[in-house]
C-alpha cells in the first residue's frame, strides 16, 4: 500500500481528524516525503525508499509549528535523512539493550539522544550549529517499545545568549561533532559565528 493511499485509508475511516498532517507540499499536500538529491537541485517525494520500506520505520513529523498549522515541514520522514537515521536507530539499539539487560526499570530516562549537527531550513540559520534532541515515547503497556519520538531543536549559539555580562569580550566557544566543528566569539556580552 503506498503512503498516500494509506494517509487516505486512515483520514477516511475517521480515525484521524481531515485535518491531520495536511501541509503545502503539492501536488495534493498528503503522504509522508523525503527529499531527494537530483542534477537540478533537491526536491520532495513520496517516500519508498527500500531503507524505509525495509525497515519498516516512518517517523513523519506530525505536530508542528503551531502558528503555521499547514507548514510544509509536516509529513517529512526523519528517518530519510542520515543523522537523524543514526541518533533514531542508536535510540532505538539503547531500548532493546535496556530491555535485554535489565539495567533499568524505565528506559526513558536513559536512551534519549541529540543528532550531529543539522541544517533545519525554518530555522534560516547561517550555519549548521543546531542539532535536535530526540525523546523516545513508549506506550504504557510496553515501557521498551519505541513507538514516537518528542523532538527538541538545540540552536546552539542561542545557548550563549543573555549568559555574559556586556563588558565580557574575546571569550571563545568551540562546539565539536565527529565531523564538524563550530566556534562562536563573546564580543561586548552578544554571541558572534567565527
């Protein structure tokens, strides 16, 4: 069954409001999407990519952005792309591990995680320093069961706002992945990208 008609499936047998997960992505705005890498530049599409289909994971972002109730970010399936594929799948390795192990009651307080460094493109950031901190949600009945994920965006150099006084000047702040680094300077109190 393809996403779309799945996402109709679902939004005509009522079990979700007709409002649910519609964004501005045309051509009907319905159907979890990724992005893809193309010679004119990069574009969206339904996701089939054998990687999701063979995992049989979708992680559709469904409630978002608030003032903007149909944001074209809606739908988009995280686990498409690379890092938050990998900081998903570490959460999900840290759950079945709790679960073999026996080492705690509630994994929720052990297995969430933050990604490498991201671009998120609402966000009209000038550098990629944010990362998103991922929340598993488990369901009651089965507290090592993945089943959603609460997301956190981290802009980093927002961090450092209202922290120094405005007299600090020349205080430097690097912030390092396994692939990339970023530093940030503290001129007259206020945060400045290197």
């Amino acid at each position: 069954m393809t996403t779309l008609r799945y996402f109709d499936t679902r939004i005509a047998s009522g079990e979700f409001p007709i409002s649910t997960g519609v964004n501005n992505f045309p051509p009907d705005g319905k159907g979890i999407w990724r992005m893809m890498q193309t010679e004119n530049g990069t574009i969206r599409i339904h996701d089939k990519d054998e990687l999701t289909l063979s995992r049989g994971i979708l992680t559709p972002i469904i409630q978002c952005c608030v003032e903007n109730p149909g944001d074209p970010v809606l739908l988009f399936n995280l686990y498409s792309e690379t890092m938050r594929r990998e900081t998903l799948d570490s959460i999900i390795q840290c759950s079945d591990f709790m679960r073999l192990s026996g080492q705690v009651e509630y994994p929720d307080e052990s297995c969430w995680s933050i990604t490498d460094f991201v671009t998120i493109v609402r966000f009209n950031q000038k550098q990629a320093s944010l990362s998103i901190m991922f929340t598993p949600i488990y369901p009651s009945d089965n507290q090592f069961e993945v089943r959603g994920f609460i997301l956190s965006p981290i802009v980093w150099d927002e961090i450092f706002d209202g922290v120094f006084s405005e007299d600090m000047t020349g205080v430097d702040c690097v912030l390092q992945s396994r692939n990339r680094f970023f530093t940030f300077t503290i001129k007259e109190g206020k945060v400045e990208s290197m």
